[in-house]
C-alpha cells in the first residue's frame, strides 16, 4: 500500500483551505504528536490507513526535509498549495528544485525527487474534479524545497485572491490530492523534459495523451538561469536520476544541451518518437528501428503486436495505385496487418516495407484464388492480407481484379485518346465530354463514347 503525506502551510490560506476541505471529507483520525513542535508539523494530526496530514508554519518552499515530520514513511508527499500568477482560474501540478540559482527555496543545482505516475493522476484528477471556469496544467520545476525525504510534487489552486478563497476550487484540488492515495510515484515510462514555456504543452500532452509520464521539466527560463550546460552536468544527471527516467525530450533548439545530453547515459527522442512508441515494448522497438528504420525517419507501428518480427517488402506498384484510389483506407489496411511499416512524404503515404509477425505464416507467393476469400489473415499470412485487402481498394476503380500467381491482374474498360484522335475528334472539351461519357458531334457525325473505349489490362506483381 501506497502511503501519501500531505502537507499544509499555515502561511499560505489557500493550503488552509485546501486541507479544511480535506478533513471534510474523509474519515480522519485526529492524533497528536509531541515529539515535535507544532510549528513543524507536530501537535494535532490527521491519519487515515493510507493518508497522513500534518502543519507546518512555514512556507511549502522553505521546509527542509518535511517527509522526516510523518512517521508513515511515506511514498509520496504532496503539498497543497496557492498558484501565484497572471493566469486566471488554474488548478497545476509541479515538481520542486531549482537548475540554477536559489532563489525562491532549496539549494542551487538541485532537484527534489519527483513523482511523474502521481502528476499525472494528478492531472485526471483535476480534470475530472475542476469547477467550470477552471483550467488544468502542469509547470515546469521550479522553487524549493529540494530536499523533501521522498518523491514529491505541488498541487495547486491558483492563481489570486478570489481563487484561494473559492470553496469549489478548495473542493476540487483537496479531491484531487485523496485521489493520489495507493498510486505509486513512478510508472515503468517516464521521461525528463527540457525547454519550452514554464506551462510545458509540449510535456502536458504527452503526459495526457501517450502512456509516457515526465518527471523533471526545465522550460527555457531555466536553462537560461542555469548556464552553460557542460558546466552543469551535475544537474542535469541529477534531474533523471530524480525523475527515475533514462529518456529526455527536448522543447526547442538547444544544440549545445543537445551535445551534452548526448555524453550523458540517456536517449533523447522526439515528441513523434513517444507517440509511436507509446505501451509497446523498448526491446521490440530498438528492434524496429535496427532493422526497418528510424522513427525520425517516418518509420510508423501499426496493431499487431508481436515479440519477434521479420522485415517484408510490400508490393510497391500495387501499394502506390490503391494509395491513388484511396490513401486512408490503404494506410488502416497496413496498419492492421503489420507490426511496423515505413512510409514517405513526411509520413502521409505508406512506404515499401514493413515488419510482421515473424511466426506469421506468409501466403503471399501463393496468390491464386479469388479476391476478398474469406479466409482470415492468420491463415494467409500478413503479407497476403494485404495483397487481398489493396486487390479490393482496386475494385472500386477496376472493372475485374483477380489474383494470380506472382501478381494482382486489374481489367478495366477506359477512354481511349488514341482511337478518339482516330475518330477525328479534336484534343479539348470534346475529349473531356467523350472521357465523360457524352457523346460528341464532329463535322456533323456523332462519335459515341463506346467507340472510343479500350480494354486495358495491368499486372501488379506481388
């Protein structure tokens, strides 16, 4: 069982009033604690079997070790809080440490341990909780304390007076804490982020939006404050071995941090890299990545999932003439049949290969046989699957489409320019009308669109 800590400052209201709304709400036991002062959480507590509550007089910011107050050792300490700032009705969540100067808590170059999993419960949490005219988000780091004695982060309702005094806002952020009781601070995807604006999009989505949580964010204010990065290494280290994260995502350019980074023991990856990647297994896409291609380079997964995988070229002129017909039904046909596949075009058009399961069975040099047989693609093969699917994209433009060993045979009965010329009809908006199916008149004979019609006949090899 997960125990979480809760800390109130008696020198923020909004803290007083986010923990009023907490002893409402849950069945405490009030206790007491002599051991230490009540200025330093000590005196009247509040214990439930998996949740502990203690005042301090203090500041959040200048506490020094507060999870030494709780004699649960806890997992996880949240401290309710006010959010200072222009941005109207705000519920956010953050982690604490400075990378740079100290000067609002904490040491310089240093970083509290943080607890990606719980921000983003955190986050469910205010979203599913907040009044109306509240927004949700998450910051970047920033202020003290930096030694807290286990992970932490701040939950806050901000941003002014009115907002601190608002019951329904107290409600929802003391909700949102009770809610983080038995979730553990880590989850097995975290990432630590760098750059961007002090209010982390970037990073807020990804935490919404993929199965990744992101542990430590240092926005552009500060790494600015922080320096040179080579010159901090030291915290730089520190922010993933606090985030229990070996992945960094960076918001912005930073070329110089990009190089420093790149010595130091961890990956860095893009924002399409986290989202293609997503729950599937690290080994499974290194082994992706090592045989079809990068993800940087439009490599992209579909729904298989498999523990092994073989690399197959897709047929590229069967590919390329369905894509012409209908590109989106095309790009859910690979999808659903492979585990990966590469694509062009910055990632809009299915490429010419792709990984599949590798104990698939693989009919696809075994083509004969009609299209669309209702055998299903654990019986042909992947490959087959989707030589049979694209065959049936083609039969919305094709008068026939079989399959026959080696290749998909398309018929088709079109508009010949050729025998049009023949027929003395001039290039221009007669040819339109007879591609249209009009017939036209030319120095007063009428040419009908079945003159002009040729059978053609394509071979898409597979």
């Amino acid at each position: 069982m997960t125990t979480l800590a809760i800390v109130e400052s008696r020198a923020d209201r909004a803290s007083e009033h986010i923990c009023d709304r907490l002893r409402e709400r849950a069945d405490w036991q009030v206790r007491e604690d002599d051991s230490r002062p009540d200025a330093a959480g000590g005196g009247t507590y509040y214990r439930l079997a998996d949740a502990v509550l203690r005042s301090f007089d203090d500041l959040h910011i200048e506490l020094e070790a507060p999870a030494e107050a709780f004699d649960c050792d806890p997992d996880l300490l949240v401290f309710a809080s006010r959010h200072s700032g222009d941005t109207g009705p705000l519920l956010t969540g953050h982690f604490t440490g400075n990378f740079g100067p100290a000067e609002f808590g904490g040491e310089p170059d240093a970083l509290a341990d943080a607890a990606p999993n719980a921000l983003a419960r955190l986050l469910e949490a205010f979203d599913e909780y907040a009044p109306e005219e509240y927004e949700v988000g998450m910051e970047g780091t920033h202020h003290g304390p930096t030694d807290v004695g286990c992970p932490s982060l701040f939950a806050e309702l901000g941003s002014d007076d009115e907002q601190w005094d608002d019951p329904a806002g107290a409600e929802a952020v003391a909700r949102a804490i009770l809610a983080l009781r038995d979730v553990d601070p880590h989850r097995s995807r975290q990432v630590v982020g760098f750059g961007g604006n002090h209010y982390a999009p970037r990073f807020e989505r990804i935490v919404r939006e993929t199965d990744w949580a992101v542990g430590h964010v240092a926005p552009d204010w500060a790494l600015e404050a922080m320096g040179h990065p080579t010159a901090h290494r030291d915290v730089l280290e520190r922010a993933f071995d606090a985030s229990d994260a070996e992945i960094a995502l960076l918001d912005g350019e930073w070329p110089v941090l990009e190089e420093t980074l790149a010595d130091l023991d961890c990956r860095l990856v893009g924002e399409t890299w986290l989202r293609e990647v997503d729950d599937r297994p690290i080994e499974l896409v290194d082994r992706i990545e090592a045989d079809l291609g990068p993800i940087a380079d439009g490599v992209r997964f579909g729904d298989c999932r498999a523990d092994e995988i073989r690399v197959v070229d897709l047929p590229a002129d069967l590919v390329e003439t369905a894509q012409g017909i209908d590109p989106d039904r095309v790009r859910t046909i690979v999808e659903n049949h492979t585990v990966a596949f590469t694509t062009d075009n910055g990632g809009t058009r299915v490429g010419s290969r792709a990984a599949i399961p590798a104990s698939a069975g693989d009919a696809a040099d075994d083509c004969d046989g009609a299209v669309g047989d209702e055998r299903d693609a654990d019986t042909l093969g992947p490959r087959r699957a989707i030589v049979d699917d694209l065959a049936a994209v083609l039969e919305t433009k094709f008068d026939a489409v079989r399959l026959e060993a080696g290749a998909v045979v398309a018929e088709e009965t079109a508009f010949d320019p050729k025998l049009a010329r023949e027929a003395g009809v001039p290039e221009g908006p007669k040819f339109g009308a007879l591609a249209d199916g009009e017939p036209v008149t030319v120095d007063g004979e009428t040419v009908s669109p079945e003159r002009v019609l040729t059978e053609r006949t394509r071979r898409f090899p597979i």
